[in-house]
C-alpha cells in the first residue's frame, strides 16, 4: 500500500525556498540565486546543476538572506536587482550589515544599463554586474564560474 504522507501539498516557504543537493557527488560550488522570476529561477537552476554546481534558489531577497543565516555556505551569489519587497541594492547593503556571503563571489543581474547602477552595485559589494540582455544563459553561468575562480585564487 503506498504511503501518502509525502503527498502532503508543500508550504508557501517550502515552494519559495528550494535545494538541488547531492550527498555522494563532488560539486563545482554552490551557488545562490535570487530572483524574483520562477522561469529565470528555474532555467539558471538546470544550467547551473547539469554542470555540476548545488544550487539552493530564492524568490526573494528575505528568502536568500533565511539561507545564509540558516548556513547554505555560497561560492557565488547570483541576483536580480530589481525585485520587488528588496530590490539588490538592499540586498547588498544586508549582506554588509550581517556579514553574510563574506567569501561568495556576488553577481548582479539586471536589465538596466546605465552606468550609474552598474556603479553603485560594485560601490555596494557586488564584484561583477551582468546586463541579462548582452549574455545568453550559458555565457552567464561561464561567468559566474570565472567570478568563483577569481574568488578562490584571491
């Protein structure tokens, strides 16, 4: 007979909140993405994981700041910068203040391209802005591994 406990429907923070992990595999990194786009999420998500990185996503910029606190232990730190609730420029500001994410590499991701907010994302910590338009998924996911290889060389 099966069990349906499991078959139990999932928590709001559940669904908002989810992890790819693998116990036995050795992974590239973890990454954190944050954005407030299921799609995006999702599509980083497989590009990241089919290349071998645990990926822990976050529809929200409270949501990914519950992980860090809760210890998820990010090589690099993926965000959209306009979200709504706190957008990335708060997000890095709390990043600061809490001394989360210190050894992650944090990446930007935006379709903004005015220097100003380029400048002011580096000014608030972040060590690479990505306009989402100028790359394709893979080119993003060849960045942020360049980004960790800068982190761990440093």
């Amino acid at each position: 007979m099966p069990d349906n406990k499991d078959s139990k429907p999932k928590k709001a923070a559940d669904q908002n909140a989810s992890v790819n992990t693998s116990e036995t595999k050795q992974t590239k990194g973890n990454i954190l993405l944050v954005d407030d786009d299921k799609f995006l999420l999702d599509m980083y998500s497989m590009k990241f994981t089919a290349l071998g990185f645990t990926i822990q996503s976050a529809l929200s910029a409270t949501d990914a700041l519950t992980a860090l606190r809760n210890g998820f232990a990010a090589d690099a730190i993926v965000f959209d910068l306009i979200m709504p609730e706190h957008d990335g420029f708060s997000f890095l500001q709390s990043l600061a203040a809490e001394k989360l994410g210190k050894n992650a590499a944090l990446i930007a991701l935006t379709n903004e391209s005015e220097d100003g907010v380029k400048a002011k994302a580096l000014e608030l910590g972040a060590d690479r802005l990505i306009t989402k338009a100028t790359m394709i998924p893979s080119e993003v996911v060849g960045a942020v591994a360049e980004e960790i290889a800068k982190k761990h060389r440093a």
